[in-house]
C-alpha cells in the first residue's frame, strides 16, 4: 500500500518584490509582461510615482523568479541604478493568477 499526501506533490510557489530604476518605463513594461508570461511568473509592475520607476511582485517557482529577474537585469541600462530585489518569501498558495501591468 503506497501512502501519499496531498501536499507533497505541490510546487513551491515563492513571492519577490521588487523596484526598478529605468529611463523609458513605457516600454519596458509590455516586454516585462510579455516575458513573464513565457516564464509562467505572476505578479504586478507599477509605475511609480516619479515616472521613471517600477515595482512590484512576481510569483512562481524559484527557478522561474531567478530567470525573471536575471532578465530584468539585462533590460536595465548600465547608466541605471541597480535593480532592487526583495528575498524569496514561500507562499502557502498562489495570490495572482496572471502578470499584469498598472
């Protein structure tokens, strides 16, 4: 008789906030998007009040979030300040269903 759990089969879904310093953020926002969805990463970027900034959050595994991030990094220009990343927080289920953009 095999014993299995229910939980022992699940992902590990994790959340990172994050903020980014960028010259054009209109057009890096539709990419960002773009990119996370082939990623199968969650979240929100936000514009941030000053105008040449964004936040937000990502969702997915950590493989995923990693691949996110190192990506962003490549968008970012090297006049930029470094991207800010939050640490990896484990989740006891998913909180965004898609990435999204506001």
């Amino acid at each position: 008789m095999s014993l299995t759990c229910e939980h022992c089969s699940r992902i590990a879904i994790y959340r990172i906030s994050y903020k980014l310093w960028v010259p054009d953020v209109k057009s890096l926002m539709p990419r960002a998007a773009q990119k996370a969805n082939e990623l199968n990463v969650s979240g929100y970027m936000s514009i941030m009040q000053c105008g040449n900034a964004v936040s937000g959050e990502f969702e997915g595994t950590l493989e995923k979030l990693n691949l996110m991030m190192a990506w962003l990094e490549q968008e970012i220009p090297e006049d930029c300040d470094v991207p800010q990343f939050g640490a990896e927080q484990l989740q006891l289920k998913p909180g965004y269903d898609e990435f999204f953009c506001c």
